[in-house]
C-alpha cells in the first residue's frame, strides 16, 4: 500500500462513526476526499501562514545599503522595524508596533478557531446540512480579505496619526499598500508575502468544494 | 552568369569592408582606454611599475581589502588595524592608554581594565605596544584574540575581536620590562620575555649585586580561552640568568612544546659611564657570541604542576637551578647580539638575526634534540646552564646583508629577513625539506626599502601555514620620503608584493602617530566581528547582558542617600532622562544602555567640565560613576555625530550647592 493511499484512508476515515457502523467506511463516497482533504490542508495552511509575513516593506535610502525591511507577521513586526519605528518618530508617526495591538493578541486564537471550524465541517458528522457546513467554512474563506481591509485601516492610522510637535513636519498620507512610494529620502517598496498567499490558498481550499458543488 | 559573379563579388566585398570597418573600430575601443591611462600614466610621471602597483593596491569605494593587518602602536599604547593591500588604517584600539573616542579609559568598565585594580596613583596611562599576536588554533591564526605587551611596564592585554576592544591587562609581578609576546599553537599561554633583567624577586637591588641579585623570566600566562581571560593563578615563571631575553617563539609540529629565545648582553654590562667604565652599549657587545634559549615548556608546565615551584609574589616560579636539573633549560651560542628568532613553518628550523653578524643562523631542531642526547655541550654559563656546541645544532648560516633582525617566511619555503643597516629585505631559501641541492640555503633576491627597517611582516608569515602575497616592512626612518612635518618624522611602513620570485615594492604608508614595531597579517575573513552588540544592554566586560540594562520606557532617577543612581537611555537623537539633579558632594552613577539596533547607529556621551566621554555602540551598555565635586548646570551630550537631530541629543546636569 503506498504512502498516498495510507494518507487518503487516514482522511476518508470516520472515527466516529466506523465503530458503531462496522461497514460504512468502505461505503464509496466519491466526494469524501475532497471534503475532507481541501478543509484539513486549508486549516493547516491558515496555521502555516501564522509562522510567516504577510507583507513586508522595503525602504531605500543611501545610508541604508541593502533597505531597511519591516515583515508585518499577524502576531508582530520583524526585520528592521525597531530602526524604522525610530526614523518614524521624527516626522511623529507611530511606531509600527503601536499599529493593531487588539489583531495581534487576537491573532492566534482567532486562527485556531478558523482552524478548529474548518476541522469540524469535514469531520463532525451531524453537521450535514451544506449551510452549516458552509458556514463553518467561511471565516478561513474570508480571512485574507479581511486581514487586507485591516491592513488598510492600520496604514491609513499610521500615515494620519502624525504628532504636530514632531521635529519634521509632514502633511498626512496614505502609505503605498501595494507598489512604490516615497517619504522623504526613502524610496518604499511594498507587497504581500508568503503568509498572505498561504491564507489566500487556504481560503480557496476552504471553499472550493462548495464552488464544485455548485458547479456539479 | 555574369552578373551573377558580380553580384556575389559586391556581397563579398561589403562584407570584408564591414569586418574591416567593425575590426577597426573593435581596435579604436579596445585601446581607446589605455591610451587615456596611458596619458595620466605619463602625467603623474609614473613608472610602469608604479602603475601597476597602484592597479594592484587601490581598493574601489565600497569594496573590502583582502587582510587585516593588526600592528602595534609603539608609544600610544595602543593597537592600529591597517587593510590591506591599500595600507588605510581601519581603526585604533586603545590599550594601555585612555583613548577618548571609544571612551577608553572613561567608562567604570574601561577603567577597571586600564586600572588593574591598581590604587588610582598606580594607575599607568600608557605604555609601549610592540608585539601583537593573533590567537592560534593548531599553530594558525584563528582571529578570536589579540595579545600585546607593554615593554615599559611588564604588561600584557589581551583585546577580544569580537568588538576589538581591550578586555584585560595584566601586570608581571616580577619583571619590570618585557619584550616579545607570542602564543603556544592552540594559544594555551602567551609567552612574555622579560628584556632588561630585574632584581629578583622584584624589590630594591643595587645594580652593584647585579649578577647575584638581578634575573630574567621566561612568564607562560596561562589562557582561558572560554572565558577570554588570562588566568593569574594556573600561569608560571620560568626563573633565567640575568641576560637580556629578548624575543621568542614556539615550536610548533615537530618542535611543540619547546621555546626558542634569544638573548643578549650576556656580558652582563650596566654601564656606569661616570665611574670611567663602558656605555652599556659597548659593554653589551663585547663578546661574539650570546645565548639562544632552549626551553621544555612542557616539562617545566609539568613539573610546576606537580609542585616543584615556589610562589613568588602571587606567581608560581620554576627556579633555575630545577629548570637546568630537570632539562627545562639549554643555551646554543647565537652571534652576535642577535634580534630576531622566528621559527619555521614546519617547525623544523629556528632562525636568528645576527644583527651585529651579517648572517642569519639557522638552527636545525632535530640536531638540538641530538646535541642534547648526546650531551654534546661545549661548556656551562657562569649559572650552570649547559650551552649546546654551535657546530652540533647549526644547519646552515645565510650571508643576507648588515644588520639582520626579523625573518618571516611564505608559502614557497622562503625567508625574508628585515636587514637592518642595510635598509633591504633580503629573500632566502630554506633548506630540506622545503628546497634541495644547490636551491637550499640561497639568497634569492634583495629589495632596498626607506629607511632603517625593523619588524616586517608576511601574510600569516609566523604560522605553519605562511600565505605569501604580501609583505609589510615597517621601517624606523622616513627622513625624504613623505613632506617635511616638523622634525617629529612618520614611520613608513612599506607594502612589498611577495608573489613572484622578485620582490615588488608597492606603496609607503606614513604613520604620525607612534611606531609600529612587529605586526601580524590574517586574512579579512578570519575576523567575526560583531557590527552590533549582539543583544540591546551588553556589558563589554562580560559580554552579556548587563543586569542593571534597561529598555525603552524603564528610564529612572533613584537616590539612596548621598548616591543617585541614573538609569539612562540612549536613542537617535535623545538621552532619557534628559534632566539630572543631584547635590555637591553626591556620587553619581549613570547606568547607559545603547538601545539603539542599527549598525553604525553610535552615541557618544560627555558631560562638561566632568572628564566624561563614552562610546555607546549599538545595544552597549556603560557605567559612569563621578563625584558631583563641581557647583553648576553642565550640558551633556552625544558626541558622535548620530543624526540629523544630533545637535540636539543633549540634556543638563544640575549640580545644586
């Protein structure tokens, strides 16, 4: 027996219900695979992303060979965001960790829900019904969304929560998302990262069978 | 038919011209560049082989040299850091001197180095750099320590090159002055010889009882090196006649566990120029021969760890009459008034410069072993010390010019000896194994450098695995070759290109701030240096975080009685608190913690009229500690230039009547 058909036995599993059934896990589903196996890696993706950045920026400036690089993780700020937080003070814009302090302590467990809900709308077997199923499914298929709408808002904070008293006077902004964009002597790159990916194709995953369902 | 012919005839032909035409141009491009070289060539008025020495020693912006070269600082008491080949001086390590820009000396932690524990009277604030050693792993360099001494004073300091800054300084308790600081291959002690002898054990001796009362000391420091500290009380001394040791060398492969010293004035003069008897310098020189030291370090580790030796002013000393009974100690003659003692790569040969002997004498450790067998001795000195017949332990004696000193070697199994009177370095041929037959034991080439050379120094030159490439020639005078800055001169240290079989000289490097004596060359990327303090509150003395450190926000001003004690913050461009008030007579400590995380993010922190300068490097933690002696409202401020808002990194210290 091979590792992949081991793998997709294990899945297809019902440990709820074998014992009791006797013969219903030989019972050929032929959408079971996929019921379970798009949620389970979905979940474990959405858990993967946690570990990694879900958008960085890179800031060019000639005394800063090399950039300067702030990894916005959903927990915290990696790379250098102790010496851009430092550079931000003069024109008095917030610290990055002073951007999303509620997210970042909610982050894990929100995941771990997200998770836990996807875990139960391909195993728990009262839950039949599509729309509970559905339903189940639809934090971790909405989760990038909303991670870039709250990304948004905490940029649009930082660029307009400027200290007047600051030693360098700026007029308020909103910071690129996406691109290029320039604050003083820095050049900035933006873009999403790995971490935000992973939750896209976690959400892709989560929903897919519902469009095949659809589909079929 | 015809006009087809033609018409092929027209493609061949716009072909050729159009191969004619790119071949020209092709020529125009490719020489369009040396022509214009060729022209500032001609208006600097260089030489062909100036020109390539330029090409060959320029160091484009932002690209790296290829070595350090870590060279001492003579009188400054400290230790310069070239790059080479461009010769620029990449820094200066304070050592046996306070040096304001890295707070040397300034900080509590600092001072406790340069201080000794000594009482603040006997504090010495300077000294006299001349032998740097690297650390060695298996007779290599390893990049992780450099020792040096302070001939003045008997000291040695030992400078981590994590941070290259000083980390201890140990004082000889026995010997007054040393000369030559080398390492065992796996750096397990660092040798200190001492040069002018000293009443022994160190007191009040007239020069008069000389002979009876005055001694030379071989001391083996012993080094942690986990701890990156010498270690006082597992070191030892090794007691020798009163001659002038001089510099020293450990075996290594074949020779591990001996040392090789020479020596001079075994004549014993200490002059007496008002009582009619000879300047030393005659006196010193009278005989034509002196004495090389042979010592079993190993047995002489051996037998003080089992007891034989006696505790002499807090240091463990092997006696000479036990050094000469248990084989620890044999002389060989060396001519004459000899410098230089270098030891081979593969460890098989020691060679002596004769300085006042136009050879260099090579001494072949086998045959020593042999000599010593045989008990092959042509007499004792006057201390019973046997002395080794000079025909049963010499290899071969090289005829390479007048005054030769130091001799360090390269990757071909050539020597090259520093000639002293003669202003050269002198290239030479090693015997078997490393060349056979007629190619042994020759003169290869001389190359006459500006002026006076002492100390040179190869490309790991010292070690079992010698690089070749360059060489340094680090020479006493300068006199025509930079303009006349008033009649204190530069040194020059002279870069020599030591690749081929002729020597190119490439570059003089003036150096107006000491003189540099030995040097060591490593290659740049055997040195891990940190670029920060690896986390925010290191204390550099335990290279940890400090725990009175504080981060962002934990700034605050405690008094307890007469002591206020300050914990600070340092952070482009502020102090936190930037406001201290204390009363006359108060003490003061401030407790400063860099917790900045960028890279050359520096802060510099002095206080007016009070003597203070630090260097806070990124994530460094320093204390100062003052009595508030002086009434007023004293500015203190970031002296590095940090930031835009550098100016005003500043705060006020009020000391109220």
């Amino acid at each position: 027996m091979s590792a992949g058909v081991r793998l997709e036995r294990l899945i297809a599993s019902r440990p709820w219900t074998s014992r009791r059934r006797g013969r219903a896990a030989d019972r050929p589903d032929p959408l079971l695979w996929t019921r379970r196996a798009l949620p389970l890696a979905a979940a474990a993706l959405l858990l993967l992303s946690l570990l990694v950045p879900y958008w960085q920026v890179i800031l060019f400036a000639p005394q800063y060979p090399g950039g300067l690089r702030a990894y916005v993780y959903l927990t915290h700020v990696g790379g250098d965001a102790q010496e851009i937080s430092t550079l931000n003070h003069y024109i008095g814009m917030p610290g990055l960790e002073a951007a999303a302090p509620l997210e970042r302590r909610l982050a894990i467990p929100l995941f771990v829900l997200a998770a836990t809900a996807l875990l139960l709308s391909a195993y728990a077997r009262p839950l039949r019904a599509r729309w509970l199923r559905l339903l189940l499914r639809l934090p971790a298929g909405l989760l990038p969304v909303g991670v870039v709408a709250d990304l948004t808002y905490w940029l649009w904070w930082i660029g307009h929560t400027i200290d007047p008293a600051a030693p360098i006077r700026i007029e308020p902004f909103m910071p690129v998302i996406l691109g290029r964009g320039r604050i003083m002597q820095f050049g900035t790159i933006a873009w999403f990262s790995a971490g935000f990916f992973l939750a896209v194709a976690a959400a892709v995953l989560a929903l897919y069978d519902f469009f095949r369902e659809r589909r079929a | 038919m015809k006009l087809r012919s033609w018409g092929g005839l027209a493609v061949a032909a716009v072909v050729i011209l159009t191969l004619i035409v790119l071949a020209t141009r092709g020529t125009t491009t490719g020489q369009s560049v040396p022509r214009e070289l060729q022209e500032l060539i001609q208006a600097r008025g260089l030489t062909p082989d100036q020109a390539r020495a330029a090409l060959q020693t320029y160091v484009p912006p932002g690209k790296y040299d290829d070595y350090l070269m870590f060279s001492s600082g003579g009188q400054s008491g400290q230790v310069l850091v070239f790059g080479l080949p461009s010769m620029r001086l990449l820094r200066v390590i304070g050592v046996f001197t306070p040096e304001p820009w890295q707070g040397y000396g300034f900080s509590k932690e600092s001072r406790a180095v340069l201080g000794e524990g000594e009482a603040p009277e006997d504090v010495l604030t300077w000294g006299d750099t001349h032998h740097p050693a690297i650390s060695e792993t298996n007779g290599d360099y390893d990049g992780q320590f450099l020792f040096i001494n302070d001939k003045a004073n008997a000291r040695v300091a030992v400078i981590d090159l994590r941070d290259f800054a000083t980390k201890q300084i140990v004082r000889n308790p026995n010997a007054a002055s040393n000369h030559g600081t080398v390492v065992s291959p796996n750096t397990d002690y660092v040798l200190e010889a001492t040069q002018y002898a000293a009443p022994f054990p160190f007191r009040y001796a007239p020069v008069a009882s000389y002979n009876d009362s005055f001694r030379g000391l071989a001391t083996f420091w012993k080094f942690d090196r986990a701890r990156g500290r010498i270690d006082r009380s597992k070191s030892f001394q090794i007691e020798l006649p009163p001659y002038w040791q001089d510099l020293a060398d450990f075996g290594k492969l074949e020779s591990d566990g001996w040392v090789f010293m020479n020596s001079f004035n075994t004549e014993r003069a200490t002059g007496g120029t008002l009582d009619k008897q000879p300047p030393i310098e005659i006196g010193a020189s009278a005989r034509d021969m002196d004495y090389l030291h042979i010592i079993n370090w190993k047995k002489a580790a051996e037998l003080v760890a089992a007891g034989k030796a006696r505790t002499v002013n807090g240091i463990r000393v092997l006696s000479l009459a036990d050094a000469v009974t248990n084989g620890v100690l044999y002389f060989a003659p060396q001519p004459k008034s000899p410098h230089g003692n270098d030891v081979a790569p593969r460890g098989d040969y020691i060679v002596v410069g004769g300085k006042l002997d136009p050879n260099v004498t090579i001494y072949s450790f086998k045959m020593i072993q042999d000599a010593i067998r045989a008990k092959a001795f042509a007499g004792k000195d006057p201390y019973g010390v046997p002395i080794l017949a000079f025909d049963r332990v010499v290899a071969a004696q090289v005829k390479v010019g007048l005054g030769p000193l130091h001799t360090m070697f390269d990757d071909k199994g050539n020597g090259y000896t520093s000639i002293f009177l003669d202003s050269a370095v002198t290239k030479w041929s090693l015997g078997e194994p490393y060349h056979r037959g007629d190619a042994a034991w020759k003169v290869v080439d001389k190359v006459s450098v500006q002026y006076n050379i002492g100390h040179l120094s190869a490309v790991t030159g010292d070690t079992i695995k010698p690089g070749g490439k360059y060489l340094v020639a680090l020479n006493k005078w300068s006199v025509d070759q930079f303009k006349n800055i008033g009649p204190l001169f530069p040194q020059n240290l002279q870069l020599i290109d030591i690749s081929g079989e002729k020597m190119r000289l490439l570059s003089s490097t003036p150096v107006g701030l000491a003189e540099p004596h030995l040097a060591q060359i490593i290659p740049m990327d055997r040195v891990k240096a940190w670029t920060t303090y690896p986390a925010a509150g290191t204390n550099p003395l335990t290279m940890k975080v400090d725990p009175q450190a504080i981060k962002a926000g934990q700034a605050r001003i405690e008094r307890r009685g007469t002591t206020v004690e300050v914990w600070m913050t340092a952070m482009r461009s502020h102090f936190t608190p930037d406001r201290i008030r204390v009363k006359k007579g108060d003490t003061v400590i401030l407790h400063i913690t860099n917790i900045e995380r960028a890279k050359d993010a520096i802060h510099g922190f002095a206080i007016d009229r009070y003597n203070v300068n630090l260097s806070l490097e990124p994530g460094k933690y320093e204390t100062v500690t003052f009595r508030a002696t002086k009434v007023g409202t004293f500015p203190f401020y970031c002296t590095e230039f940090c930031s835009a808002l550098h100016l005003e990194m500043v705060g006020y210290l009020e000391v109220t009547p």
